[in-house]
C-alpha cells in the first residue's frame, strides 16, 4: 500500500514566486518525516524531517514544511524560488511499525524558469 | 564527516564481468543501505545491514550480492548483470535500522552494462 503521495509530477515555477510541493502520508501510527532533493545524477540531500517535535521544519536553503495531522499533508514550501532549486524532490515517510524502513514518494520534478 | 563515499562514481561493464561496488562512512552508523534508482523514478530498496548483518533483502536477483566487511563498509558484487540493471546504484546509512532518523546519501554509482 502506497505510504506516502507526491501530488505532482512535475511543478514548474517562476524564479523569485513561491514554491508548494504538496505530500499527503497514511499512517495510522506517529510517522516521521522527510524530504530529500536530488540535482541530476547525484545522490540524495535531506531538506527537512519532521519527527514528532515542533510541526513547522525549517531546512536548508529557504525550504520549509508543515506537518498537519488532520490532513496528512507535509507540503514543501518556499518563498522565492532560485534557479539552483530545479531538482527531484522525494517526500519520504518512516513509520515506527515498520521497522523504520523508508518509503520514497513518486517524486515532484521542480522546473524554475527564468 | 557527514559523509557517505561511493566508489567507483562510473562503472561499465558487460554482460559476462565481475565487479564490485563500494560504499563507505565514518559516521558510526549501524543500519546501511543499498538502493537502486532508474531514471525518473524514486529509489528501490535492495537490500539493509543492520549491525553488519543482512536484514532485508527485497527479492533482488542472486546476481547481486551485498557484503558488510565491518561497520563502516558495505560492497556490492556484480556478476552476469542484463542491460536492465544500468541504473544508478545508491548507498545509504543511519543510525540505527530502528530509530527514526534521517539517512544519509552517497553520490551513487552510475552503472551501465553493456
């Protein structure tokens, strides 16, 4: 069963608007929470987690995330995106029932136009 | 050192070689991860070694085989590999397999066979 989904495909956004890369995650247990980026052919870098402390993550690069409980969401947002931004984004989810094994969403791939 | 080495960054091989992948971290991390990742699409769990032991192995092919020589080094062996398996070839550690935290990402290893 899918644990965690990346509502979009692909985003593509003006440079220096707003970035929303929307995540929603089912879990009927405490989930913890992340997001990675990936610039073409390199490895995976952590944004943000969230794990069960304040619900508003601040990371690297301007990147923030909301985790909402009553809507199972934790969207990436950004206020001004950069040109350097355009990447694959991973929303990933880690459930404690799971042996804390990781479970990639189907990634956002973020386009910034000049 | 937050880091997660792999080496070689490029590999090349045909259909009938033998090669290894290697993957290496200073951090003390005890749970390590090996993931494979096709083209726009999110990474697929291999296989995890949890205290230099195999825990998961996600029903990958037999011409695959993982090793963990000690805590901080985790190898991939390669034999007999069909063009299918050209994808970049991702490792990974955390802290531990059962807590909740983030993992941390090598560069990859882009793989083609030929």
């Amino acid at each position: 069963a899918q644990s965690v989904t990346q509502l979009d495909s692909h985003v593509s956004v003006s440079e220096g608007t707003p970035v929303l890369l929307r995540c929603n995650y089912s879990s009927s247990y405490s989930p913890s929470l992340f997001w990675y980026v990936q610039h073409p052919n390199k490895g995976l870098q952590l944004l943000l987690k969230y794990t069960s402390a304040a619900t508003l993550v601040k990371g690297i690069n301007g990147f923030e995330a909301e985790f909402k409980k009553s809507e199972t969401s934790f969207h990436l947002t950004k206020p001004s995106a950069h040109m350097s931004d355009a990447a694959e984004y991973f929303c990933v989810v880690s459930r404690s029932n799971t042996g804390n094994q990781f479970y990639f969403g189907t990634g956002t791939s973020l386009t910034v136009i000049p | 050192d937050t880091e997660v080495t792999q080496t070689p960054k490029h590999l090349v091989m045909g259909m009938t070689n033998k090669k290894s992948l290697k993957c290496e971290q200073h951090m003390g991390h005890r749970a390590m991860y090996w993931y494979k990742q096709k083209a726009k699409k999110p990474p697929e769990l291999m296989f995890v070694y949890s205290y230099e032991k195999l825990s998961i192995n996600e029903s990958v092919p037999s011409r695959f085989s993982p090793e963990c020589p000690n805590s901080s080094l985790l190898n991939l062996h390669l034999h007999a590999l069909q063009p299918e398996d050209s994808a970049l070839y991702l490792c990974a550690s955390r802290k531990g397999e059962v807590e909740n935290t983030e993992a941390f990402f090598g560069q990859g290893t882009r793989l083609t066979v030929v």
